[in-house]
C-alpha cells in the first residue's frame, strides 16, 4: 500500500523568522563575522576620515590664503578701482562724490604714505596709512589702547611699536617736508635755486594704541603706523608728487548679498566720472580673487593645485583601498557562500545579502569616519595656535554639505561597488565547485589569459590618459587636464593590481631567493608566496595602495614645493630693497645695509622714465654680475649684457618684439637700439646695463639699493635693516617683499604639514590592509601549519616563516609602490602646478627611504597577530578541524 502525499489547498502562513530572509541572513553573517568586519570597517572608517580631513583642510586652507593676498581690502563690500597700469585717478573731489552716493556709509582711498617716524635717535622712514571712519576699511585690528582721533595722535602695529621701543602714552616724531607751491610745476633741474628749499616739519605724536596686521598687509614694510584718514591726506597732498589714488574702499549701509546691483554701480561709476573711460566697480571678493590670481601666475594655487588636487587623490586611493578589503573579506566567503547554496539559499538572494552587507558596513564606518575626520580637523585647529604658524587660522571648522555628503556617498558607494564583482563570483560558482579550494589564474587558463589582455589594455589606455592629462595641463587646460591625468592614473593602477596575480609572486619568490639559504623557515616562506598567488598577490597590493599614495603625495608636495619658491622667486625678485632719500646718499645707504647681520650682498638699481618702442616707461640699469648675484631669478638676470634689455613676455607682446628682436630705447641724452631678451619674471620687465642706460639718460633719476636676506628670520633681518638705513646720512624707507614671501612659503609649509599628516593616514590603512590579508591567510593554513609543527617546525620556526613571508610580500608592493608614486607624483606635478609657471620636480628620497624602511617593518609587524594564532594552536587540533 503506497500512501499518497496531498498538497495543502490553502496558503500556509508565514510563521515568525521567515519574513525578510535576506537581511536575516545578511544580520546573521555580521554577527558571526565580527572580526573579519571589524578589520575591513576601519579601512573604511580611515578612507572617509581621510577624505573628510582634506576637504576640510582644503576649506581652510583656502580662505587664508585668499584672506593673506587680499588682506589690504579688509572688509570692505565695493572696490571702486582703476587699472593700475593706466593713467586714470581719483582726486579728492571723486573720493567725495563716491561717498555721497546712496547706500554708502563710509569710503576710504586705497594708499599708503611713507613718513620718517622716530623715537628719538631709533627709528626711520615708516608705512604710514590712514584710520578710515569704518573699521570694515581697515585691515589692523586694535589690540590695546584707543584709534586715534585728533591729529596728533597714532596707533602702531606691534612691530614698529618694538622697534621704536615705546608704548601707549609715550610720543614719536613724524619728520616732514612742505614744498614751497608750484615745486611739482617748474622745469628747473633744481627747483629749490628757483622756488626755496622745503621746510622741514617735525610733529610729535602721541601713541594711544597698539595693533596687529593678522593677514599681513604691511609686512613688507616691516609693519605700519596709523593715522586719522584726514591727517593722512593733509601730509600726503603737500608733497609735489603724491602717489595717484587707483582704488577706493567702499562700506556700505547694508552688506551685499552677492553682486554689486546694478542701480548701484551706475550711481559709483556716475560719481567717478572723469577718472577715465576704464572704472571698474567690484566686490571686494571679486577684486580679491583678481589680485589673487595675480600673485599666483593666473589661478588660485591653493584651491585648484592642493585641494582639488589631494582631494581627488584622496577620493581614488581611498576607493582602492576599500575595494581591496572587501574582495579579500567577501572572498574569504566564497565556501560559505556555497554551503548555503547547498541547503537551498537562491543565487539573487545570496547576491542581496552581500550587496546589503556592504551597504550597511560602508554606512556604519563612513559615518563613524566623517565625524573622526571631523574631529580630527577641529583638534587641529585648536592646537595650531601653539606652533607660531604665521598665519591666522579660524577657531572652528566649517562643516559644509559636501564635506558630509561626498565621504559619505564614497563610504557607502565604493563598499558596495567593491561586494559586487565577489558576490557575482560566488553566485555563479557551482556549490560543490566552490567547496573545493580555487586554483589562482594562469596563463594556461582562459581566465588568465584574459585577465592578462585586460590589465594590458588597461595599462596601455591609463597611461595615454595620464600623458594627455601632462599635455593638457602644460597647455594651460589644467581642470581637464586633472580629469585625464586622475582618469588616467586610477585606470593604470587598476591594470597593475588585476595582472598582479599573474607577476607578483613570482617577483616575491625571485627576491626571496637571496634570503632562502638562512633556513627552512625562509624556504618555506618563500615557497609560501608562490603557494597561493591570489593570497600573496591580495596582501602585496594592500600595502602597495598605501605606498603609492605616500610617495605620490610625498613627490607632488615637494614638487609643488619647490615650484612654489620658484614662483615666489618670480614674485619677489630682490628680499630687500632701500630707497635713499637723495641720491647724494646712496653709498651711505648701501654700506648700512650691506653691514646689517643678516643681509648678503648688494646693488644699485637705478630708475628713469624713457621711451622704449615708442612707449614711455620706466626702465630699471644694473650692473649685470652684481645683479645676477642678489636676485632671486639668477638664471634670466644673467642673460644682460651691454647692447640687451630684458623685457616680460606681456611687455614684448604689447610691443610687437620678440626674443633676439631690436627695439628703440630713447632718452633725454640719446638714442640706442637694444637686443631683447625675454624673462618669465614680471619684476625684471625692461632691465638694461649701467652701462646703455648711461648713454640715453641725464640726472633726472633714482637709485635705490637691493640686497639679499641670508638670516633665518626675514622679518627681524628687515627690522634691522630699517634701523640701520635710519642711521645713514640721508636715510631712506625701506621695503622688505622677502617678509612677505616669506608668510606665503608658511602657508605652503602649514598645507604641506597637513599632507604628512595625512601619509600617516596611509601607513596605518596599509599596515591594516597586511595584517588582515595574513590574519585571513593563516585562519585558511590552520592545517598547513599544523601540518608543519607535527613534522618538526618549532614555534620559534613558524614564527620565522611568516615573518619572512610578511615582510618579502611588503617589500614587492613598497617598491612598486614607490616607482608607482614617482611616476604620479610627477605627472600630477606637471598636469596641476603648469599655470604657475615653470614646474620643478623633486624625489624625495628622504621619505621614500623612510617609506621602504617602515614598509619592511609593517611587514614584520603585520605577521606578529597571525604568528601568534598560528602557534597557540596544538597541531592534534588543528589537524582534526574539518
């Protein structure tokens, strides 16, 4: 008799447990895998806070420096400005009319006076600038005291406050000239035989106040003194000659919201009529951004080459390295993935529980990452205020919608982008084919064959993208170039790690053949590497990923060092420079500051108005060996010779000329045709020898005296020098630019500090990447090694074993990861610092030994936890786990 099975006619219910089997299973392997999750979300909790960091730091970053180059415009809403290079002014009358328009509330003339300021025999010729009605005008913030009301008061920056060793309610002395009328009209080559000599003026001030000037805008002449606006314009007016007035400051009733409205600007340029055809009328951000780019050969080098730059390298590395942890974590599953298919678990639902996996891991450890990053960048700035950095730094990090979303989003993302290439492989292999270990690709194989095509293709189309990204950047078209060059770096790379299988190990077993004659123990760490070549190729590659990103970063910031200071060098072609009050004291000036502590050599740099293809222009005559020796652009100020004149390209091209062509140089006693040479230093534009110049020229001319700073500290080397030029005959103002170039090699400094900060970052991503591939490694030789220890390999032995084996596999991935870093390093250099002028790149071999050493170390360490696990084992256990 056969019994018969009826099925049940009715839908049986869902009992409790059976709904959402998916995430049930997905929950379940979280929890029986804690370890191996562990491992992978602090790689992944480290890449978002690396991410976060950056681009906090890159928010930082970028405001102080764009507050340092624009510091002159404090606060001011408008900037009512003429080109500087024109011959358009505003009087008093304009500055007037532009104060009387609707909605402003205060304005204040753009200009500095130079006065002789001293403290009885201490002292000498000082910036001096006006107290606007507004402090939004002003970039000195008041420190201790009151602003100056009357006229014979004044505040001064802590500088000049020290050099002239006074404080509040001690008085100084302003020592002036007032010209007899009529002194800026005559045509005698001495006015005074006409019109009477100058009167002098001494007028004692009163010191109510001390300031600071945060972002540097007086730092180049050694800071400033303070004085009633009015005051200002009554000393500055009565000299024959005052400086033109090309810009204005501007603060108005209510701040702006954004652009500067329309009614508004016609009402500014309606004010301003008269002072030229080429007015502009700005914000003071837009006019900031402007000079900005200026100073930094056409674009913003902070935000374009550092943020944007390591910010997309920080992006890239961090997705390598998350994907390379969890293909190694999801990889280790592949049986148990299998067992499951085994008793029933469908493909699509084994493939959910992956991708669901990795989203839920990625989620918890990027957000954990982003407020560690956080936290990280705000420590940071609360400890920065210690180190004496220069700069102002603000107290607070600016947490922003994309510094939360973007690591976030790449958290998350690139996790689940990682499960999805091992979760298909695990899906799709048979159950019982992958309950048998996996042999690793080969050349014999199809597979390998074809991985081997891939990564060659790869390889090929990466590093044409990387070449054409070089191209572009060289070109000028550096945002497309970065696309290209970053397109084109991480495809190359990805080429690298997918053949690494095929080559990897054997390179490793080729270099532990020099170490295989010391023992067993190192044979057998050797044979280990080529054993299982997905294991030694998977434990390379994650410390290979921290390398490269250490030598990459290493390399690019000291090439944009060094492309910074040769900038800088363009910018500021002399550290120091004198202007004697008469030329009857030149020498006097030059010997006081040629003997100041400090100071290196010095020449003559002296200036007359010529005609130079038919434009008029100043021209600057040298005598070209002294001037190659105390410039800081050596290489084009020995090119002058008699018969030549250097000239920038802009100047060349405004005058139809060329490198080699002849141009006209015409002046009052004659007439010369000079060779033109073409120099990429702005400050070096038309510079002629002594020599020519003294063959065109009369006496109407000014000598001035350059030197070079050789103390370690420019600003007090400036201090001294002012000093001394206050005790030659004559005296003089002084001007120090190396004090100003100075604070922008400390933001690059800071910003550069800020990047170690972040290697360290990668070392520890990389040391957790070895350790948990070998920590994975020895859970999978249980047997083996048990195997070992019961065929007579002491624990001392095994230990030896995998020390070896760790610290070979760390070596390969260091090395290529060092040849790897150069070859970005520079190519990111070349692609990103081009607009700034010539690029030099640098090897950093300092860091790349300290790489390698730490690579080798990381090796050893890495294999310490594993060795550990290994030998605690009993070998009868061990050998009885099935």
């Amino acid at each position: 008799m056969t019994a018969t099975l009826t099925p049940p006619t009715t839908t049986p219910t869902p009992q409790p447990g059976t709904r959402f089997p998916t995430a049930r299973l997905t929950l379940g392997q979280m929890r029986r895998s804690t370890g191996r999750l562990t491992a992978a979300g602090v790689a992944i909790l480290i890449s978002t806070a690396f991410v976060a960091v950056t681009l906090l730091a890159g928010g930082v970053i970028n405001g102080t420096t764009h507050d340092m180059v624009a510091a002159q415009y404090a606060d001011a809403d408008v900037v009512v400005s003429v080109p500087q290079a024109g011959s358009g002014s505003f009087g008093p009358e304009t500055v007037e009319a532009i104060g009387a328009v609707d909605g402003v509330a205060a304005v204040q003339p753009l200009t500095t006076w130079f006065g002789d300021l001293r403290n009885g025999g201490k002292g000498g010729f000082q910036a001096v600038a006006p107290v606007p009605s507004d402090p939004r005008l002003s970039p000195l913030e008041l420190t201790d005291g009151t602003w100056p009301a009357a006229g014979d008061e004044v505040v001064l920056t802590t500088r000049v406050a020290d050099r002239l060793e006074v404080g509040i309610g001690d008085t100084v002395t302003v020592h002036r000239e007032i010209y007899p009328e009529g002194w800026n009209e005559s045509t005698a080559d001495d006015p005074a035989t006409e019109l009477g000599e100058p009167e002098e003026v001494r007028t004692e001030l009163t010191v109510t106040g001390i300031t600071e000037d945060p972002y540097g805008a007086f730092t180049s002449y050694g800071g400033t003194a303070a004085v009633p606006a009015a005051t200002l314009d009554e000393w500055r007016l009565a000299e024959p000659f005052p400086d033109l007035v090309q810009e204005v400051l501007v603060a108005l009733d209510t701040p702006l919201p954004g652009d500067v409205p329309s009614d508004l600007r016609d009402a500014l340029l309606d004010a301003t009529a008269g002072a030229g055809d080429t007015v502009s009328v700005q914000t003071a951000d837009e006019v900031a951004a402007q000079r900005t780019a200026e100073q930094t050969g056409g674009q913003d080098i902070v935000f374009l080459v550092f943020v944007m730059t390591f910010a997309a390298i920080a992006l890239l590395i961090a997705a390598m390295v998350i994907t390379n942890t969890f293909q190694v974590l999801v990889a280790q599953r592949t049986r148990t993935l299998a067992l499951l298919r085994c008793i029933g678990a469908g493909t699509g639902q084994l493939y959910r529980s992956v991708l669901l996996e990795a989203a839920i891991l990625g989620l918890v450890a990027s957000v954990a990452g982003i407020v560690v990053g956080a936290g990280l960048a705000q420590l940071a700035l609360a400890v920065a205020p210690g180190f004496d950095l220069g700069v102002p730094l603000p107290a607070t990090i600016t947490v922003t919608t994309q510094t939360v979303l973007l690591p976030l989003a790449v958290g998350v993302g690139v996790t689940v982008l990682a499960a999805i290439a091992p979760a298909r492989s695990a899906t799709r292999v048979a159950p019982l084919a992958a309950l048998r270990p996996s042999d690793a690709p080969t050349l014999r194989a199809r597979a390998g064959r074809t991985r081997l095509v891939v990564s060659i293709l790869c390889l090929v189309a990466g590093f044409a993208a990387l070449g054409l990204g070089v191209f572009l950047g060289m070109r000028g078209a550096t945002q497309f170039g970065l696309v290209a060059a970053v397109g084109g770096g991480a495809l190359a790379f990805f080429g690298v790690v997918l053949s690494a299988v095929l080559w990897l190990p054997r390179v490793a077993a080729g270099l532990g053949n020099l170490v295989s004659r010391t023992g067993p123990a190192a044979r057998l760490a050797v044979a280990n590497t080529l054993r299982n070549p997905r294991r030694t190729a998977a434990t390379s590659t994650a410390l290979l990923i921290g390398v490269t990103l250490v030598t990459m970063m290493s390399t690019g910031a000291a090439s944009a060092r060094m492309s910074a200071d040769a900038l800088l060098d363009e910018s500021f072609p002399f550290d120091v420079s004198a202007v004697p009050s008469d030329d009857r004291y030149v020498q006097d000036v030059r010997d006081a500051v040629a003997g100041t502590d400090g100071v290196g050599k010095t020449t003559l740099v002296t200036r007359a108005t010529v005609t130079v293809g038919g434009s008029d222009t100043t021209v600057n005559a040298v005598q070209p060996g002294e001037f190659a020796s105390v410039v800081n652009v050596p290489e084009d100020a020995r090119m002058l010779e008699e018969g030549f004149i250097l000239l920038s390209s802009d100047s060349a091209g405004l005058l139809g000329v060329g490198s080699n062509d002849v141009t006209t140089v015409e002046g009052p006693n004659g007439t010369i045709d000079l060779t033109v040479l073409i120099t990429s230093s702005q400050a070096l534009d038309h510079v002629m020898t002594a020599a020519d110049f003294a063959r065109i020229t009369g006496e109407n001319t000014q000598t001035e005296v350059w030197g070079t700073v050789t103390g370690s500290d420019p600003a007090a080397v400036l201090t001294a020098v002012q000093n001394a030029v206050a005790q030659a005959d004559g005296s003089g103002y002084v001007v120090g630019p190396v004090a100003q170039a100075e604070q922008f090699r400390q933001v690059v400094d800071v910003i550069l500090g800020i990047v170690v900060g972040l290697l360290a970052v990668a070392v520890v991503i990389a040391l957790i990447g070895v350790t948990n591939t070998l920590s994975l490694s020895v859970i999978e030789r249980t047997r083996e090694s048990a195997t070992l220890r019961a065929i007579g390999l002491d624990r001392g032995q095994l230990r030896a074993m995998l020390a070896v084996e760790g610290m070979l596999i760390a070596g390969v991935g260091a090395v290529l990861g060092i040849v790897l870093g150069l070859i970005f390093g520079w190519s990111g250099a070349a692609t990103a610092l081009a607009l700034m002028g010539e690029v030099r790149y640098a090897v950093p071999l300092t860091d790349i030994a300290l790489v390698l050493g730490i690579s080798l170390v990381a090796g050893l360490l890495a294999s310490v936890v594993p060795a550990r696990t290994a030998v605690r084992t009993p070998p009868v256990a061990a050998l009885a786990v099935e």
